[in-house]
C-alpha cells in the first residue's frame, strides 16, 4: 500500500541577488589583485635605485680604504652621512635649501613660459623653423656655465643672472620638445580639427598641444636637467650677499676644507635631481598609460 509523500516547495534561488553576490566577490578579488600589483610595481621600481645606491656605497668605501686620498679630501661614508643628519637638522640648512628650490621653481617656470611659446610659433611658420630651428638646437647643446660671464655683465652678482641663465638653459629643449611633439602629431589630427572648424589658438589648445603632449612632457624632464645644472653653477659663481644656498653651503665647505659637509651637499643635489626626474617619469608613464601605450 502506497503512502502519499509530503511534497516541500523548496524556494527557488534569487538569479539577481546572486549576481550581486557574484559580482561583489570578483570586485573584492580585482581590488586585492590591484593593490598588490601596485605594492608589485612599487617594490619593482624602488629595488634597482636602492642596489645601486649599497653597490655606489660599497665602491665608495672601497675607494677610501685604499688609501687613494687621504680622508681629509676624500672621507668615506661613516664620516658623510654623520654630517649629512647633523645639515639636516640644522635651520640655516632648510633656509638654503628652501632659496635654492624657490631660484629653481621660478627659473624653471620662466622656461617653460618661453620654451612653450618659441616652440609653438617656431613649429607652426615654416620661415621661422628654417630661420631658428638650428639656433634653438646650437644653444641647447651650449654649456649653461659658459653664459654667467654675459649674465654677470648684464645683471651684475643679482638674482637675475642666475634666472637669465637658468631660462636660456632649459628654455631651448622645453621648445624642441614640443617642435619634436607637434612634428608628430598625425596629419589626418591636423585635417579633421579644421573641418571642425579649429583655427589659430583653438586649433593649438583643443588638438596640438594635447597630441604633442608626451613628447612635450620630456622636453620639460630634459629642460629640468638642464635647469638644475644651470642653478647649481650659477650658485657656485654668484654669490649674493650671505645667502647661504646649497651652492653656496657647497662653495665655502670648499673654500674651509670641509670635505664631509661638501659631499653631504652634492648628496642633496644628488638626491633632489633624482626626485624630481622620477616625478617627471611618473607623469610620462600615467600619460602613456592613459594613452593606451602601456599597460596601466
């Protein structure tokens, strides 16, 4: 004799709320996979600059216990980086820092100014780019330091002549990094944004400089270098007052034979260079990842 069974209705599951839950899941895996590969690519690019510093250390070392020099003009790293800690807690050390960084932001910032112009009108007027194409150049490749005797006669020991020769150091590669980037642009860019209707300086802000934008960027990275250059030499020569800049710091550690605090110094210069290249490096790279030319 059959039994009848008791049929339960199981509830059928929610396609919806599993999706969510799907989806939640995948966005917790995608974030935890993201932010190791951050801590990834961070850990990737900081190794090799702190290899080279122990390797550059260790040469360092090597070179003093040799008995090259003596240690009153060559000091070994034990003697250095005492003295750097010591620069580093002092006030006069950020006051010289801070004019040097303040020359450096205006002197650069000038170059940029007339780096950008020059380059945009020397790209665009063809007569222009025959007449001063290969001066631009010629005066890229000009040592800065060979300007301070003009500059110095010009503005006499002033803060300008070390402006004047910062702005004609940077200035030309800031320009022919935009020649170079507008050179490039695509003429079907060129074409399409006048039948848009983009002329003069429309054409420029809506299409030219965003094209040419990746080249420009290294003309400003390679413009820096020369800037910085051109700061620490003219620290070096002209010295205002008793400003105590870190070229100036640099010059009387020279002139009283203290070696550890001249090193300490051009470990600064160093250090600062290298900081600002990598913010140079940084903004190339998130260009081009947004550009779709590297992975992001």
């Amino acid at each position: 004799m059959a039994r009848d069974t008791d049929v339960i209705d199981t509830p059928e599951p929610d396609a919806s709320g599993l999706e969510r839950q799907i989806a939640g899941l995948d966005a917790l895996e995608m974030a935890a996979r993201s932010q190791h590969g951050v801590v990834r690519r961070a850990w990737a690019s900081t190794w090799p600059v702190l290899a080279a510093v122990a390797i550059a250390v260790a040469i360092w070392e090597l070179v003093v216990l040799s008995g090259w020099k003596p240690t009153y003009v060559l000091p070994g790293p034990g003697d250095v980086f005492p003295q750097l800690w010591k620069d580093l807690g002092e006030g006069a050390f950020w006051s010289g820092l801070g004019l040097t960084m303040r020359r450096a932001v205006i002197g650069f910032a000038l170059a940029i100014l007339v780096g950008a112009v020059l380059g945009a009108v020397v790209s665009r007027v063809r007569f222009l780019r025959v007449a001063f194409g290969s001066l631009i150049t010629g005066l890229q490749t000009m040592p800065s330091i060979a300007w301070f005797p003009l500059a110095i006669l010009l503005f006499q020991l002033s803060e300008s002549a070390i402006l004047f020769v910062i702005v004609i150091g940077a200035a030309p590669s800031i320009a022919n990094g935009l020649i170079a980037g507008v050179d490039y642009t695509p003429p079907i860019l060129l074409r399409a944004g006048k039948i848009l209707g983009l002329r003069g300086i429309a054409l420029y802000r809506h299409l030219i400089l965003p094209a040419s934008l990746p080249a420009f960027v290294t003309g400003l990275k390679q413009g820096w270098a020369f800037a910085w250059r051109s700061l620490m030499a003219g620290e070096l020569l002209v010295i205002i007052g008793h400003h105590a800049s870190l070229g100036v710091r640099l010059e009387y550690a020279r002139e009283n034979i203290d070696a550890p605090d001249m090193i300490a110094t051009m470990i600064i210069i160093l250090v600062i260079g290298i900081v600002i290249d990598r913010l140079f490096s940084a903004a190339d790279r998130t260009l081009r990842a947004r550009r779709g030319l590297e992975p992001t």
